[in-house]
C-alpha cells in the first residue's frame, strides 16, 4: 500500500494538471497565421494552369485608391523562395526602416524550372540530358500578355514592376531583360547560370544597350563564392557573372548596374542576403535625404 501510494497521488496530479491546462485553454485561441493569398492563372501559352502566391502589405485594400508596386518571385512557391522574401519587404516596410515602398509579391510556383528558365541550346549533350528545356520564349510570353495585365487588373498596381531570379531563374531574369527591358522597371539577378547554351547569352544584342532606350531601369547582380558551373564545357560562375555586367554597363544614364560579390556565399546560400543587398542598393535611404 505504501509503494502504490505515491503513484496513486502522482497520477491523480498528473490528471488534474492536464484538465486545468485544457481548461484554461479556449479553442478560439488557435488560429491559422495567414501570409497571403493563393492565386490561379490559366494560361493559354503554357497550356496549364499556374498556382501564384500573393503577398498583399498591411493595409491593402481593395476599396481604396492606394497603388502598389509589384515584385515579381521566380521560384515562388512556399517551398522555395515566397516566404523568406516576402520576410524581407515586410521587415524593410518597418516604420523605422522604411527603405522599400509596400508592395505586392507574386510568386510564381514552378512546374518545370528547366523548361522555362532556359532558351534552346545548341549542345547536343545538354539537349539529350535535359530534354524538356528550351522553352522560355512560352514563358516570356505568359508573363507579358497573361500575368502582368492579370494581376494590373485584380489587385491595386502602379506600374513599377520588379523581377527577381535565381541560378536557372537568374538566367531567365537576363534574358528577358536583353530581349524585353521594358517589361520591368528594376531586375535583381542573382547567380545567374550564364553557363547554359556556352555562354551564348553574353552575345545577345538588346534595346538595352542603344542610345534610343529611356526607361529608367536598375539592375542588381550578385554572385556568392560559387566556383566551377555544373556544364560540361568549364565555366566560373563568378568571371560570368563579371562578364554580365561589363555587358550591361552602359553611358545611358538611365540605366543603372550594381553589381554585388558575396564571398562568404555559396551557390545554394547567397539568395536571402543578395535580395536584402539588392533593396539596400536599389533604394536610396530614406533617412539620408531627411
């Protein structure tokens, strides 16, 4: 009886701590925590439908006559790149901060990186082993004449328009900024695998580069410490990068290069500090001009 004692009044404390806990915890205190919105686009260019996730700023709203600027997530998904960046608008929209304007993030989920971020290459070992790539000429156009009028029209826009892109995506991101620079107003382009296609990419003329182009348009470009690309004909992620931007600097001063190395970066850890370098350098401080 002495023995069963004690674990008598220990599982009567037990019992009776569990139920004051229950008790004292109502159901309505559980909440979802709600980042955002999901989206869905289909798309006639792609020929399936496209999931987006949606960043709305605190105090959005759709009734009112306030406009935003729009960012633009390559690898959007929640599983990829949506959340953490979205983490780093919100902290720098702080009222003791305010480094960038409240803004709309779309990210853009991804169904076959390969096969958007890239244009056709004319390396037979890379077409064979990476069979469904080459088309980002479709997925240039779904952005142009599907997205971009799709979210104008839905939510709260003021034309400025951003794009940001990693590795395969940062390739993309330069593309589309040779081919159709107006399409944005500031690009943040981030290890881009020029490698792809030999590095045929360098060579692409642009409107860009002509005295006749007037749109004022920031470039961020920031590489980590990355070493050797993954093609078969060598290339240094690094010196392409250097190579991108002695491409795009240009007299037009209109047209601004940043160009940013992060040497305690690599490959897969440079993204979240290059997009905080990227809205420090892209928007002036505030601060300074008060």
């Amino acid at each position: 009886m002495r023995i069963l004692l004690p674990v008598y009044f220990l599982l009567l404390f037990t019992a009776s701590a569990f139920a004051q806990k229950k008790s004292t915890t109502p159901k309505d205190m559980v909440k979802p925590f709600v980042l955002g919105v999901i989206d869905e686009i289909t798309s006639k260019e792609l020929g399936e439908k496209r999931i987006l996730n949606i960043y709305l700023p605190e105090g959005y709203n759709p009734r009112d006559t306030t406009r935003y600027p729009v960012v633009y997530l390559l690898d959007g998904s929640a599983e990829e790149d949506f959340i953490h960046v979205v983490g780093l608008f919100q902290f720098n929209n702080f009222p003791w901060i305010d480094r960038v304007p409240k803004s709309i993030i779309v990210g853009i989920a991804n169904v076959d990186r390969r096969r958007d971020f890239t244009y056709p290459t004319t390396l037979e070992k890379d077409q064979k082993r990476y069979p469904t790539s080459g088309h980002s000429a479709n997925f240039m156009a779904f952005i142009e004449k599907e997205l971009q009028p799709y979210i104008e029209k839905k939510y709260r826009t003021n034309g400025a328009r951003t794009l940001i892109g990693q590795s395969l995506a940062g390739l993309f991101v330069t593309e589309l900024l040779l081919k159709k620079p107006t399409l944005f107003n500031k690009y943040i382009i981030i290890s881009p695998s020029i490698w792809w296609d030999n590095g045929s990419i360098l060579n692409q003329p642009s409107p860009l580069l002509t005295t006749g182009f007037s749109q004022k348009t920031d470039i961020y470009i920031g590489v980590g410490k990355e070493g050797l690309s993954p093609s078969d004909i060598p290339h240094v992620m690094e010196v392409d990068a250097n190579l991108l931007v002695e491409n795009l600097r240009t007299k037009n001063p209109q047209v601004k290069v940043y160009y940013d190395y992060l040497p305690e970066e690599d490959h897969a850890t440079v993204t979240h500090q290059a997009i905080f370098n990227a809205l420090r350098l892209l928007y002036p401080d505030k601060r300074d001009a008060k």
